[in-house]
C-alpha cells in the first residue's frame, strides 16, 4: 500500500489516515474527501454562468489518496516525464487512465495551507490546542 499526503495539510487525522488506507485496501485506491458547502458553476467561453453542479454530488478532494502499490507504479509508468512535470494531483493521473477512485472521509479540520492567513489561522489552532510552538 502506498500513502500519498501533501504536505501544505499539516493537520490529517489518525481516523482520516485509518479510513484511507482502509478503502484503499478494500478498493484498490482511495482518496479523503469532503462534502461541498458550496454550489459549482461551470463559465462558458465569454464568462458567463453555463450550468452548475449540485452540492450532493460535489466532493473536494484532500489528501491522503491511498493506492495498491502495483497500481500506483503501472499508473506512474503510463505517463511520460513531460506529462508527469505538469502541475496536476496524483489523483488526477488515476482519471485519466479511468482507474475507479473509492472515496474516504476526509475532514474540515484539514485544511490547505495556501495563503498567510491560512498560516495564521493553523497558529491559533497550535496555540488552542495546547501544542505550543511556531509552525
């Protein structure tokens, strides 16, 4: 089995890791998800709103993805390097060649470090939670 987490989501859970690699097993890979809180919109060509996707069958993708090892190689192996250095998550390569993503729990507290104030806000939660520290 092989775990892939990124590592601006400092904050995964045991019980996330756990449920991944739980799925994984049964499924052959996996990747933690959360439900969307908000409505998708798909932007035509001139900017204007062309169709939305709907809440209950929106997920954002988090990490960790979990993946049978044989599996995670042959996928890798299919991709040449060009391709492989486009900025794109693992899970995505598993799209393109149509390999079945099972989904696992993922959680609100894993959020993705992207802006200071997402630095901040992982502060407070350090602070808060007792763990002292910088980050």
């Amino acid at each position: 089995m092989a775990i892939v987490h990124d590592a601006d989501r400092p904050f995964v859970t045991n019980e996330v890791l756990i449920d991944c690699i739980d799925k994984a097993e049964r499924n052959k890979v996996a990747l933690a998800v959360i439900p969307s809180e908000e409505t998708m919109y798909i932007i035509d060509n001139k900017g204007f709103l062309a169709d939305s996707i709907g809440k209950d069958i929106i997920r954002t993708g988090q990490s960790p993805f979990g993946s049978k090892l044989t599996i995670m190689h042959c996928i890798l192996n299919s991709f040449s390097k060009e391709e492989l250095i486009k900025p794109m998550t693992i899970s995505q390569l598993y799209i393109k060649r149509k390999i079945p993503i099972s989904i696992s729990n993922g959680s609100k507290k894993i959020f993705k470090f992207t802006t200071k104030d997402d630095l901040l806000y992982a502060e407070y939660i350090k602070k808060s939670s007792g763990l002292g520290g910088k980050i």
